[in-house]
C-alpha cells in the first residue's frame, strides 16, 4: 500500500464518520428543527457522485467509503425530513 493510498483511506474514513454523532444525538434526541435537510441532501448528491466517480476509476477506496457516507447522509436525511412539521 502506497502513502498516497494510506492518506485516501483515512481521509475517506474521517469523512464518513463525521456524520455520525449528528446521527446519534438525532435517533437520541428526535431534535432535528435545527437542522437543514438541503446540506444533506447536497451532500448525498456530492458523496453519490464520488461514490460514481470511484466506480469509473476502479477506485475501491473512493467507492467503500462515499458509499457508506452516502447511506450514513441519507439516514439523517431521512431523519430530519420524517421530524420535520
């Protein structure tokens, strides 16, 4: 593994699991009023295309990663969208 490869692994897993404690405190707390649902739904169309992106390249990394940060945004999307009034 190269160190180029090393620093695109953990730059993709930091990424995905950024989203997570807003994630828990979300399920936790069902307060969801401050949150907007279009940075999470731009985000899931700009992890979704990394997620393509990978696909063309034959990346693994870039695919493995946004592809979990996709399904990760896409629950807190549905999240706030569900409590929204």
């Amino acid at each position: 593994m190269t160190f180029e490869e090393i620093i695109g692994i953990l730059a993709g897993v930091l990424t995905t699991v950024a989203v997570l404690p807003q994630i828990i405190k979300a399920i936790k707390t069902r307060e969801v009023e401050d949150v907007s649902p279009y940075m999470f739904i731009i985000l899931c169309c700009g992890v979704g295309l990394w997620t393509v992106y990978g696909i063309l390249k034959e990346d693994w990394p870039i695919i493995v990663t946004n592809g979990i940060s996709f399904v990760l945004n896409s629950i807190m999307l549905y999240i706030v969208i569900g409590n929204k009034d």
